[in-house]
C-alpha cells in the first residue's frame, strides 16, 4: 500500500484544521494604564504571546500602552464604541462613570495588606460584583490583577492620623482624597509631573501618587525624604474585555484567559515586590529616606473613618451600596470590624 495518498490526506486534514483554528481567531485590542517600558506591560505583553500560542491562536491580544488608542479614562467608552476590544486597567479611573467603580477600584484602609483584601474577590464575592457591575458596560471581568499598596512621599514626618492636620498633598480625588480630607489634609490637583517640582518647591509637603518602586523611579524622594505606609489607599487593577467578544470564544479557551490573567497576577506580584524591595534599600541607603509605618491604633481609627467615607459613597448608588456591604460583611467574618 502506498503512503503517499495517506500523506496527501494528513497534509489535508493539517491544513483544514489551521483554516479552523484562524476563523475562530479573536484579536483583542487591550490598552494597559501604564506605559510601554512599565513592568505591568511588559508583563502583559509576554501573557499575550503566551496565551496566544496556549490557545492556538484564537485569542491574539494586541497590547497597547496608556494613551497610544485613547486616554486611560477613556478605555470603557473606547470598547463600546469598537476602538478597543479591552483593558488592563483600574476601576477608579472610571469613577466619573459610575460611583461603584470608584468603591470597587481602591479599599483605601479597610484590610492590613493586599494578600488580605484580595481574598475578598476570591472568598468574599468580590468578583462576582465586579464582574456584575462591569457586565452593565458590556464588559466581561477576568479578573483583578495584583497591585502593591501605596506609600506617601512626604517632607515632614507623619507619625498618626493627626498628623496630616494642615498638610498640602497632591490628591488625584477620589475616595482616596475623601479619606486625607477627613484626616485634615489639605488637598491640591496636580499631574505626577507637577507634584515633584512642587515638593522641591515647597508647594506640596506630601503626594498620593503610587508605590515606594514607582515614587522612587518618579523622583518624588529626591526632595521628600520621608514615606509613610498610611495605608490610605490599596487599589484595585483588573482586565476586562468586550462581554460580545469574550462569549465568541470557546469554553477552553475562556478558561486558559482565566488563567493567563490569574498567572499574570502572580507574576506581577513577584516582579513588583521585588521592585518595591530594591526601591526601599536605595531609598534608604542612597536617597537618606526614613520610612514609617502606621501602628494599629491608627489604622482602627482610618478604618472608622473609612467607614464614613463608605456611607457616603455608598449612598450614591446601589451597586456601590452592595460594594461597600460585602467589604462590610467579609471584614466582619475576619474580625477587622
């Protein structure tokens, strides 16, 4: 029997099944909020290549960077309206949208760290909620993405709550600046740029602006040598994409999603806690940075405050009312409340 003819048919049979796996290919046009030589992006960009391949090409994501499509507060009505098909992104840049989104993209001081607050996606039903209030958008939730809590830049040293009584910090609004209201700060609105000039100026004593890795890599402790770990903001990032989009893909390949994002979290969490580390010893060991952290005491009292903050927000609608009762209820069943 000759074997070419059952050579032909394989050869056949491998090309139809390529022509297969390149009808069904969906390309996702996902745009992140950092830019392109940023740790989260570069991450980002290997799971794509990853999961691409993992999947047989049906889901190729093309990664832009903050701002290359549309501004970073823009990604939600760009995929409505077809521009993007996603993002890599963080709920409170669409707090103007959606006073939920607000809530659900930082928890401020409600939990000790952020092993502990993610726990609630997982355990509490974090994730069912967001991906509930992302649906209303026609966007499908992944899932959150690993972020580090962040430390404030300052020139004086802050050693309690009492302590931002009459201090000018740069805010960028928000619950987080809801929160240093309460707390006497002073509040003032300035892109990151601005925010270092006026701490070596003398116009800002403090920034909320990120983590102690981006704060360094900013510039913000050349003048600022002191880093309080207030725990006044934890934020929340995630990856979304068009819910259209998203049901035209096969069961295996919305599960290997699932996974790509989850494996991109814990990969991010390594990378960025490493950063961090490094950031902290240059800090100190070159910059004469002092870092201080607040006490227990202290975060009780911002969590009370916390709770003030919440009832405000909260009221502004019911799916932000939901929010704030499932934080409520998880923080109760682990005795944080």
């Amino acid at each position: 029997m000759s074997l070419k003819p059952l050579a032909g048919i394989v050869v056949a049979g491998t090309a139809s099944l390529s022509l297969m796996a390149s009808a069904g290919a969906e390309t996702f046009r996902m745009q992140t909020f950092l830019g392109a030589s940023a740790a989260t992006t570069k991450a980002f960009e290997k799971m794509a290549a990853d999961l691409k391949t993992a999947t047989n090409g049906e889901v190729d994501i093309q990664v832009f960077p903050s701002g290359a499509v549309v501004g970073p507060r823009e990604t939600m009505d760009a995929i409505e309206n077809g521009l993007l098909d996603g993002q890599y992104t963080g709920p409170t840049f669409f707090a103007g949208k959606d006073p939920a989104m607000a809530v659900l993209g930082d928890t401020l001081s409600a939990y000790p760290d952020t092993a502990t607050r993610d726990e609630w996606f997982t355990k509490g039903g974090g994730l069912e909620l967001g991906a509930k209030l992302y649906a209303k958008y026609g966007l499908h939730m992944i899932c959150p993405v690993y972020w580090p809590q962040e430390q404030i830049p300052s020139t004086v040293p802050i050693n309690t709550i009492s302590d931002f009584e009459g201090i000018k910090i740069r805010a960028p609004g928000g619950l987080p600046s809801d929160l240093l209201t309460r707390a006497g700060a002073s509040l003032v609105n300035l892109a990151p740029g601005d925010a270092i000039n006026a701490l070596e100026t003398g116009v800002l004593d403090a920034s909320d602006l990120a983590s102690i890795g981006l704060n360094v890599a900013f510039g913000m402790h050349n003048k600022a040598k002191y880093s309080i770990l207030a725990r006044h903001s934890m934020p929340v990032t995630e990856m979304s994409v068009s819910a259209e989009k998203w049901n035209k893909l096969s069961d295996e390949s919305k599960a290997k999603f699932e996974e790509a994002c989850r494996g991109l979290s814990d990969t991010l969490k390594g990378e960025l806690t490493a950063q961090d580390e490094a950031a902290i010893k240059k800090a100190r060991d070159e910059l004469g940075v002092t870092f201080i952290e607040f006490g227990e005491a202290e975060a009780t009292r911002f969590r009370e405050m916390l709770l003030e903050v919440w009832a405000d927000w909260g009221s502004k609608s019911p799916d932000a009312q939901a929010i704030v009762d499932s934080h409520k209820a998880y923080m109760k069943s682990l005795g944080l409340l």
